[in-house]
C-alpha cells in the first residue's frame, strides 16, 4: 500500500471516528405543560408522569428553566434561534401566515454542516409561503361566527411550499402544522400530502376547556383524536430508519400536545386524577416513553443527548382545575400561558447525556430555552456566526456539571410593550400587573393575591416563589437599577461567550 493510499485510510478513518463520537440529539418539546404537571417537578402532581420522571432521574432536571414567551411561536423561535423572540415580534403565527424565520441561523443548519440528519416531526407553527400555492385572486371567506377563513379551493395542494422546516435547516419534515388551525391535513417535507377537500365541519366533544380549532380547509374524515398517536407511531418509525447509517442525527420532537382541543384517546381517559387535560398529560408522557424507548431499542440510547422541554405554561383551563381537581399546573408559581408572572414561562427542563451528564442530579442554575442553541454547539464543535443567536449562553459545562451558569438575567416578554426581568433572585414585571388571562376573584382571594395599584411589580423569587409580596414601593433602587439593567439587554443585546467544546 502506497504512503498517500495509507494516509487516505487514516485521514478517512479519523473522520468516521470522529462523527461516530457526536452524539445524536433528540429535543421533546411539550405544548402547554405547566411546570406543576410534571411529576419529578411537583411531587404533588395528580397526573402519573412515570416516562418523564424516569428520564430526569437518569439525567439533570433544572428548577429553574424559562421558555423566551408565554405562547407558542415565539418560544420555537428563540428554542431554534438562540435569540430572544421580542427582538423580532411578539404574536403566533396565524392560520396561513407568513413564516416569521428569515435569515436566522437555526440550530438544525449549524448541526448540518457538521454531517447531521435533521428532522422535525409534530407542531412546526413558525409559518409558511402560503403564497406558493394560493390561486390568483383567491379571498377569503367568512364562517357562520364572521371568522375569515379560506375554502379548499383557494389553494393548488400539489405544489411544494416553501418556508416551512426545509428552508430552515431539516432534511425533512412530518406533521400537521398547528392542532387547531387549517390546513387539517398531514404535511410532509415541502407538501400537503392529504389533500383538503372540505371546510372544517366537526365539533367534537373535548374533554376539557373550549372546541378551539379555527375554520379553513379540512382533509375528508380527519379525527383529531388521532393526531398525536399518528405523530408518535412516525416518530418512531423514523429513529428506526436511522439504524444502520452513517454519522448522526437530530431529531426536534415539537408535541402537539397538551395543547388544546384536550383529545385524549379512550385509553387515556381517567388515567389522571386532574381531568381531561391530566389525560392528555399522561398520554403526552406516554409518546415521549415510546420515544425514548425506540431509541434505546435502536441502539441510540447511551450515545444520544435528550433534551425535554415545554413551550410555555398551562392555558388558562388550570384556575379550574384548581377547583375541581386540586390540581395547580403552574405550581409552585403564579400564572399561566402568556403572564409575565413565572407560570407563564417557568417551564419543566430535563437534559440527559449517558456519560457526560450526571444522571439524578437537579441544577438550581438559571437557565433560558435560548440557550440550547450555543450549548449545543459547544458540543459538537460547531462554530455560530458572529452575528446568530444575540442570546445564547453556552450552558454546555453546566449541564455535565462542571461549571457554574454564567446567566444571571432574563428578561420576560409575552404581549408586545409588555416586559419583565429576572436578575439574580429578582423579578421586576415593568407594568400594574404580570397577569394577561383573567385570573378569577375566587384564586386570587384564596392565595392572596391583592391589588395594590402600584405601577409595577417586584419580587424577591428566593424569598417569595410565589409573587405574593410586591416590594415595589419598598426597594426603589432595586426597581431603578433592574429597569436600567432591562433597558441595556434590549438594546445591546447580551454577550455571548462560547466555551470549549463539552467532554
């Protein structure tokens, strides 16, 4: 064998090693799920959690995690992005809207230049070029209620859309969009693949809160009852297909689910002791069981890195909740989705890496979703753009233990002109109140929540994890200071250090 024949071997060998050593990367990102509804979290939890539980307690689960929003797209933008969502808009996506992502980096294209398979399966809601497929001159019609929705006819299904998770770092894609906005159809890759033939005309009977699926096109004998199981039963039909090939993946897990409408199926019904949606949970926490499990089935499991997660807090069904169940998602925090106070974005996070990440510990660090973005390309030695993600601090050593956060603040924004901070153990909300649902009289009597009238909110989180005591009028510096320190983070941005690579 010739000197340049062996080199080539050698070069080529050292290049496979050194792809078989990145680990694969899964992130299960749950909708809605309150911090109080996970069981590791909240030991008084009515809803069984046992995959979930099983999976902190073989990695690190953070107490202090927070989603960049109280909503749904915001939150995917900034987990993708590794910057702050308010920086660019504030909204969801709405049905058949443009896509909000442009020329971000995402974290699926930084992981394709170093020779990952990317993939998302579930909730996408960042958007699409409608455009490519709307017939010329279509409009919109109006529903019974005056709501504008588009027929089946508007648009030409067989063409590809553009947009969507292809244009933005995925090998490929499977899904529905958004449980409750048209089209209700299955999408893969570029393309509807179950043609809309029909307006939306079901109602079904959910078992919790209100029927919230918008009017549009609707793919003959859609049974929202099972999308998730569909979405779980291609989730792991894909990590099967991986078995076999060479170099790793990354696989983004957006669940539609415990989103409303709460559709539970039969098997799940009374599985929880808080309801419809506790049902939902369960069998939210039964697809990430079979998840993990086709991982380990497949032999993924001891070299891929688990990230779990959720979108933002429990939606405003929780205060009843509390009533009939005893039941607080958002426990032990004030709130729900879209509040400023901590129910609104203080969210489960669970991080397992056999090996690297000590398994059955719990990290106090505080820690933001915009984050992940810098860690993990810390570990795979990948290098971010000097001008992506404005907002992510490489928590890579923190999560194999190893170092302290170097986060101190975060600040908070769901509704635009609404803002709040977190310093240190500090909560500064700029505004007369952190709440953006109404909150019935009956909970903020009984956890005594009282208006006080001052302009603004600030609580010592350490002392008082529950927002009772607003210490506003009695820390006048502290409000000076953490609403100067706010001021500077929106327009400057922080800074973002990247260490070394994690071992």
């Amino acid at each position: 064998m010739t000197r340049r024949l062996v080199l080539l071997v050698w070069f080529a060998l050292a290049g496979f090693a050194a792809a078989a050593e990145l680990p694969n990367i899964v992130i299960l990102y749950a909708d809605d799920m309150g911090y109080g509804d996970l069981g590791a979290d909240n030991p008084e939890s009515k809803i069984p959690t046992p995959n979930l539980d099983r999976l902190a307690s073989q990695g690190m689960r953070f107490t202090d995690a927070h989603s960049s929003s109280g909503i749904c797209t915001p939150s995917r933008y900034a987990l993708l992005t590794g910057r702050f969502h308010w920086r660019k808009f504030h909204g969801i996506v709405n049905a058949f809207d443009a896509p909000v992502l442009d020329k971000e980096v995402t974290l699926p294209q930084l992981l394709k230049e170093q020779g990952y398979r990317t993939a998302c399966i579930g909730k996408w809601h960042l958007g699409w070029n409608w455009n490519d497929i709307r017939k010329p001159g279509a409009e919109p019609e109006k529903d019974q209620r005056g709501r504008n929705f588009f027929p089946p006819s508007a648009f030409d299904w067989s063409k590809p859309i553009s947009g969507g998770p292809l244009s933005h770092g995925f090998d490929y894609y499977f899904g529905d969009d958004v449980p409750n906005f048209p089209p209700y159809s299955w999408f893969e890759n570029d393309r509807v693949i179950t043609e809309p033939t029909e307006p939306l005309s079901i109602t079904p009977q959910t078992a919790e809160g209100s029927w919230e699926a918008r009017p549009g096109p609707m793919t003959k004998g859609w049974d929202f009852y099972q999308v998730v199981p569909r979405l779980t039963e291609r989730t792991v039909e894909w990590i099967g297909e991986q078995k076999g090939k060479e170099g790793p993946f990354f696989l983004y897990v957006p669940f539609n689910s415990p989103h409303a409408p709460i559709v539970p199926t039969e098997e799940f019904r009374g599985k929880s002791q808080a309801g419809g949606f506790g049902d939902y949970v369960v069998q939210t926490d039964d697809n990430a069981g079979r998840i993990l499990k086709a991982l380990d089935d497949n032999g993924f499991g001891e070299n891929t890195l688990v990230i779990f997660s959720a979108d933002n807090g429990a939606e405003h069904y929780a205060y009843e909740r509390v009533r009939k169940f005893d039941h607080w998602s958002s426990a032990p925090f004030r709130g729900v989705k879209r509040d400023l106070y901590e129910g609104g974005h203080h969210v489960p996070l669970v991080v397992k890496w056999p090996g690297h990440v000590p398994a059955g510990t719990v990290n106090d660090a505080l820690i933001s979703q915009v984050d992940v973005l810098a860690s993990v390309a810390s570990i795979v030695d990948a290098k971010i753009p000097d001008d992506a993600a404005d907002d992510s601090y490489d928590m890579s050593k923190v999560w194999t233990a190893k170092a302290e956060s170097p986060r101190q603040s975060i600040v908070h924004n769901t509704m635009s002109g609404r803002f709040a901070i977190r310093d240190g153990d500090w909560v500064l909300i700029a505004g007369k109140t952190g709440a953006h649902s109404k909150v019935p009289a009956w909970f903020d009597k009984d956890r005594g929540y009282l208006e006080d009238g001052l302009p603004g909110e600030l609580y010592n989180l350490k002392l008082d994890v529950a927002q009772q005591h607003n210490l506003y009028s009695e820390q006048p510096e502290k409000v000076k200071e953490l609403t100067a320190l706010m001021d500077q983070i929106q327009a400057q941005g922080q800074v973002r250090k990247q260490s070394e690579p994690a071992k």
